[in-house]
C-alpha cells in the first residue's frame, strides 16, 4: 500500500499538476483574458505592502530558479565542472535558506495586512486567501527541511531528489522509487508544491507567467501631449 500510494503522489500526481497547469493556462489566457492580472490592492496599506510584496516576490522568485536549476540541470554536468554533491548541498542549504527567510518574512506582512485590514480583507476573496495561506506553508516546510538536509552534507538525499525530477521530466519509469524513503517533511513539501501548480491556472497566481517583455521590440515611442499645447494646435 505505501508502495502503491507513493507512486500515485510522486509518479503519477506530477503529470496531472503539470498537465492542468499547461492546458489550464492556455485555455484562461485565451477565453479571460482580463483575469490574467494580479488584482492588487494597493491604494490600502500601501507600506506594508511594498514591503512584503518586494521580500515575497525577490525569495521566492530565487527559491524558484534554484530549485528549477538544482534540480534538472544533470548530475553529470556538475560532476564534469568539479562540484560535489556535498558542496552543491550546501550552497542550496544557504541561499535557499536566505532566500526562504525573505520569502516568508514577506508573505507573512502579506497575510498580516490581508486578513487584518478590514479593508483589504473586504476587496479579497477566498481564492486570493488560500492561495497566500498556501504559499506561506510552502515557505515554512521548505524551511523545515533544512535542518534535515544539514544532517545529509554529503548530498546524498539532494541526488534523490535530482533523480526524481529528472525521472519524471523524461518520463522514466519508477521515477518516484528515488524519493520512496525521504524524511515525511520532504513528501510534504513536493506534494504541497505539486499542488499550487495544479490550482496555479485558477488564481491569481497566473500572472507570474507575464511580463512587460514587448517593450524590448516596441518600434515607436508613446507620444504624449499636454492639454494646453493640445488647445493651441
């Protein structure tokens, strides 16, 4: 039964989280197209929200390359440039600790200012709750499993971890044996993780996925005139 059921969350459960989140944002971006903002309401405690919103957004845009680097870039390509495993662990240990550290730090003046402000906590709606309550649990299991990854400086259980996302990304089979007896604070930490990605079509989430790159081609400049040079003309 363990067998069966570790193999549904880390081999079968990751292709149905990638798959609602590429099929799910396609079909969003192309029939509500205007959901695809964040929603901010940032005319409310606008402080507060620079703030937390700069700390969040920095952490975990860093969690999420490194984690996207560390573990799909092949071990091969690491060993061939003379980095341990052990060293590797380490410097995951701490940035992925710094960066955490802001990253909860910020979602949590998020949180504070969301559910606290009488007048945030009326402009936000259940979706936008849960998807920052989730989020900052993400954050703290990321965080919990630092300790644990201390007591591995080898990097031994980072290498597990390589193995089943490569695994699953060039849909090996048995992918998810690799991660089969990995402390229960890491399990908890892919599960979760692969589930913001299932729900990330259906939030406000989505507009990670955009950015103001058009500017960088954009053949003409905004021209802007002034009411009275307008009056004159």
């Amino acid at each position: 039964m363990e067998a069966f059921l570790n193999n549904l969350f880390y081999g079968i459960y990751p292709y149905i989280a990638l798959a609602v989140l590429a099929i799910g944002s396609i079909i969003r971006f192309d029939r509500e197209p205007y959901s695809w903002r964040s929603g901010s309401s940032q005319l409310l405690r606008r402080r507060q929200l620079m703030w937390g919103s700069v700390l969040f957004h920095i952490g975990v845009l860093f969690i999420f390359f490194g984690h996207l680097v560390g573990l799909l870039t092949p071990i091969v390509l690491f060993d061939a440039l003379g980095i341990s495993h052990g060293a590797k662990q380490l410097l995951a240990i701490v940035a992925g600790g710094v960066a955490g550290v802001m990253a909860i730090v910020g979602a949590t003046m998020l949180i504070h200012r969301r559910f606290f402000d009488p007048r945030v906590r009326k402009a936000s709606n259940f979706s936008d709750n849960m998807v920052i309550l989730l989020l900052w649990i993400q954050l703290a299991l990321g965080l919990a499993t630092i300790p644990l990854s201390a007591g591995h400086l080898d990097g031994s259980e980072m290498v597990k971890f390589m193995n089943w996302a490569q695994g699953i990304f060039t849909f090996r089979a048995g992918a998810a044996d690799y991660i089969a007896d990995v402390h229960p604070i890491f399990k908890a930490h892919l599960f979760l993780g692969l589930t913001i990605l299932l729900i990330f079509p259906f939030t406000r989430l989505v507009h990670m996925l955009s950015a103001p790159v058009r500017y960088l081609w954009r053949g003409g400049y905004q021209i802007v005139r002034s009411r009275r040079s307008m009056s004159h003309g």
